[in-house]
C-alpha cells in the first residue's frame, strides 16, 4: 500500500516533468489505477498467512504482490528521475533492476501457485522435478534478463546499466530458456486440474 502511494506521487511528478513522447511511457491515471488490482495479491496473502501460516500460498500471495508493487512505482521512479536528472539517486539503476523484475513476478503467480494450491504442498512427490525446474528456469530467466545489454523500456534509449560487456552470447542463451517459462507455467496449470479431478469433499470445494 506505501508502494502505491508513493506511485502516485511519483506519477504527478512524471507528469509535470514533460516527459517526450518518443519514449512511450504511459503516465495516465488509468494505467496507475489498473495497478490496484495487484493490491489484491498481498491482501489475499496476508489473509492466508495470518490463519494458516504454514500454508505457503499465503507468503506467495505476499512476495508477488510486493513485486507488483514493486514494479508498479520504479516505473514511474525511473522515468521521472531519467527526465529530470538530479531528482532522484540511481533512476537507471532502478530502471535496470526494473527490468527483470517482472520474471519473478510471473514466475511465482504462474508456476508456484498453481503447484501448491490449495494446502500449500505438491500434489505428489512425482511433481518436485517441475517445481525444481519453474524455480531454476526463474532464476537464470531473471538473470539472463537483467545482464542482457539493450535499451531499457520507455526511458528513450537509455540502456541497461547492468549488462555485461563481452558476453555476446548471453542474449542468445536468454532467448533459449525463457520459452521454458511459459512451460513450467502451463505444467503447473495442469498439475492443478489434475489434483481437482482426483480431489473429494472439502479440498473440491
């Protein structure tokens, strides 16, 4: 909830910084206003975890929608402190950590969720390779993103602070792996209709 807070402010000082629009950022109030459903992660989380803190959907729900938020307000951060330079510390370091954020962000709602729902555990042990594999294919996928050189989205060309210079190759390896993202999130769908078809009684319900 600070985080969104501080998105509005820093949405009004976006706005008022005369930001080109070459760099196609989107700083009307309907798209600050469409994160408020991400709110709903961390509400839901905090809901589960105060009751059934064993239950790790609970502290999903809360890391993912911490990282919604996250994402949410080091959009504005990042291209308010860009176009006004001086305003703020590290806007393109923010924005380079921005970049990647978005993986863990999927990653987690798509695959861990849907493995763990509703009691927190696997359905069966047969199921731990796909949950080593999403949180493996999350981890190198955040990685890969985030030390990939390119232009950082919507802050005029500026480009990846964190790439590495003599790497060429790690764009392409980046390329290779995170089509096993969509993989592992639709195994984990699958995981689920799975255990609904198997489930009786309270857990059906």
């Amino acid at each position: 909830m600070a985080m969104f807070v501080a998105s509005i402010a820093l949405l009004v000082l976006a706005r008022s910084a005369h930001i080109p629009s070459s760099w196609e950022a989107n700083l009307t109030v309907g798209n600050l206003l469409g994160g408020i459903h991400f709110l709903i992660f961390p509400l839901v989380g905090a809901l589960i975890a105060s009751r059934r803190p064993r239950n790790a959907i609970g502290w999903i729900l809360l890391a993912d929608g911490l990282l919604w938020m996250f994402l949410g307000m080091t959009d504005y951060y990042a291209v308010y402190g860009v176009a006004s330079p001086g305003s703020v510390p590290f806007p393109v370091g923010v924005a380079g950590i921005n970049n990647f954020m978005w993986v863990p962000a999927v990653g987690l709602l798509g695959t861990y969720v849907f493995l763990l729902f509703p009691d927190g555990r696997l359905p069966s042990r047969r199921w731990r390779p796909l949950a080593w594999l999403s949180g493996t294919v999350i981890v190198l996928v955040s990685i890969l993103v985030g030390l990939t050189p390119g232009p950082l989205q919507n802050l005029g060309g500026v480009q990846n602070p964190f790439w590495l210079e003599g790497y060429p190759w790690m764009e392409t390896v980046a390329y290779i792996i995170l089509p096993l993202l969509p993989l592992c999130i639709l195994a984990s769908v699958l995981s689920l209709v799975l255990r609904y078809r198997r489930s009786r009684g309270e857990q059906r319900q």
